[in-house]
C-alpha cells in the first residue's frame, strides 16, 4: 500500500480553496502509482466540512480510494479559529464522529477505504507532561485538555476499530511515541500499558488495525531509529493486526527555529520507503503535500491566492519524480 497525504487541514490548502483543477493534477500523479502499488490519498485533520465534501466527491469520481483522519493530535493543538470546521471532541482528540464518518460511507462506498487516529498516544503524553509535570510546550493548548488528562481512552480508540472492522474497511494507527525508544519517561505516563490496551482492540478486532511508526519526531529524533523501529511493529503482527507500516515524512529532517522540513532529502525517505516495504510494512504513508506538489507551505494564514500561478499550484515536484523513479513508476507528462 502506497498512501499520499494530499491536505493537511490548514487555511492555505487547496481543499480549504476549493482548488480541483490543483488537485486533479494531484491524482492524476497518483493514479500512475497504482500501476505498481495499493493507493490511496488521505486528508488529514480535516474535519467533516462542506469543503471535505467537494473533495472526496472529486477523488471517488476518479476512482481512487481515500482515508479520513478519525483522531488527531491537530484535534486539540489547532487553534479552533483557524480550522475549517470543528472537531467533535477535542479533549480526546476525536476529529470525525462516526455518524459523520457513516454518511462519507454511505455515499462513498468502496472509494472510502480506511481512516487514520494520528498521533493519539504522543498527544497524550504532551497534555500529561504538561498537566503533571509542568512542561511548557502543550500549555497554549491547555484550554482544550481533558479534565483527567487522558487523551488517550481505549473506549473510544475501540469504537473507532469496531465501526471500520464492521465495514470492512482498515485502521491507520499512526504515531511517533512508542515505548520501545522512550524507556525512559517518566512512569506515570503509562505508555506500555496504553500500548497493552492497543493489543487487546486488535485481538478483539482481527486484520484491521495497521501500526504504524512515524518518523517525524521532534529534533529528527526518528533518524537513530532507522534501523530499530521494525522489529516493535512486527510484533504486533502477534495480536491480530492487519500489518505494520511507516508514516514518511519529512519532518525527519526539521529543528524547530534552525531549518524547516523542506531542507529534508528525498533520497533519504526514499532509503526509509525500501527498509520498510523490504521488512514486511503493508503500507507507507507520504507526507505533507507540499513536499511533493507545488503548494505554500501550511500556514494558519491564508496566502493561497497569492502563491505563483494558478496553473503551477499542485504541479508535482522534482521530489515526487525521484520517488517515481526509485521505485519504476511512469509518471504522466506535466
């Protein structure tokens, strides 16, 4: 499985501008993978929204299957008056709710392939180690914390596996914090028995929850991990999961106020994409979309209309030929 994250739920996107003829070049690039992988695009931390709507009408017509963030970190981080429409349980970082997600479903059948509950456990530990042990960095979102500061509840992570296992569709788990390399937090965290509780979902619900590792800590932590994330992501195999995967994105490469994540090497996702897929990973996920197409960067701003041309917006990269390349894909001509 090759999936393409083709909006990151900010105000300067093509979906929030309503740009198709952009994103028609989007797919048509994608459409040329599907000769050699399983594809998918995702929309990420957008929220059900007329604009989501005019989107996924626009990817089904092109017969290409999409995945929906169900739970995301940007439920409680993003600032509610930059977002398009409103998560429906911030404090527990629930994006989507399932009525929502069964209208997408009923209208778009096969075409609406999966979702996504995208950095749940690392927002759990940010609002915990914000709560309990007065670390600054999720104290701007602090408004929007749960009251007993689990963001994590497997209640709810359970209800989203159950509702896609009954549709017969898939679970993108997707996170940077995993205890297998953050032995050593502080113990109140918890994370191995958060992660105890990820198991029992995925036995209780067999071949429908994918696992995936993503590579965009903060300060390029991921990078020490190259070669010793797999190996925790294999074993869950042992429980009943669909796979394991690799979320890829580059910000791998980013240190907040040094360099952005634009400076990130593609053949280094490239060699991360290889790894993966030769250990066994059902899946890599790429992002954002405007490493690969010709976008602005994401901003809380909206600066899409003044960003070059309406004909070079959603013009593929040279990032995205390379990655065509690597792996023998034929794009079509630009």
């Amino acid at each position: 499985m090759l999936v393409f994250s083709i909006d990151q739920g900010t105000r300067n996107s093509a979906l929030a501008n309503g740009d198709t003829q952009a994103l028609q070049r989007i797919l048509n690039d994608v459409k040329a993978f599907s000769d050699k992988f399983d594809t998918y695009v995702l929309l990420a931390q957008t929220p059900d929204c007329d604009a989501l709507d005019r989107v996924v009408s626009l990817i089904a017509s092109n017969k290409i299957r999409f995945i929906l963030d169900a739970m995301s970190s940007a439920a409680i981080a993003k600032e509610p008056r930059f977002s398009l429409a409103q998560p429906c349980n911030p404090p527990h970082a629930e994006n989507i709710s399932l009525e929502s997600l069964s209208k997408y479903k009923r209208r778009y059948g096969e075409y609406f392939a999966g979702i996504r509950l995208m950095e749940v456990y690392s927002m759990n530990m940010d609002v915990h180690q914000g709560m309990f042990h007065d670390v600054k960095f999720a104290q701007r979102w602090k408004e929007r914390w749960p009251q007993d500061g689990n963001v994590f509840q497997p209640s709810i992570v359970e209800s989203y596996v159950r509702w896609a296992a009954n549709q017969g569709m898939f679970v993108d788990f997707s996170d940077w914090f995993w205890s297998f390399d953050h032995g050593k937090m502080p113990p109140d965290i918890e994370q191995q028995k958060y992660e105890r509780q990820l198991q029992s979902i995925i036995r209780r619900h067999p071949n429908v929850v994918i696992v995936t590792y993503a590579n965009n800590e903060p300060g390029m932590r991921s990078r020490s991990q190259k070669e010793n994330w797999v190996r925790a992501f294999q074993s869950y195999e042992e429980y009943g999961a669909r796979g394991f995967g690799l979320s890829d994105q580059d910000w791998l490469y980013a240190v907040p106020n040094t360099f952005n994540e634009m400076n990130c090497p593609v053949e280094e996702l490239i060699d991360w994409a290889k790894l993966a897929w030769s250990r066994g990973a059902v899946m890599v996920q790429l992002e954002p979309v405007w490493y690969w197409w010709d976008f602005p960067r994401g901003s809380v701003q909206n600066d899409y209309g003044q960003y070059k041309y309406e004909r070079q917006r959603g013009s593929r990269k040279e990032n995205l030929e390379k990655f065509a390349a690597a792996f023998n894909v034929k794009l079509p001509n630009k």
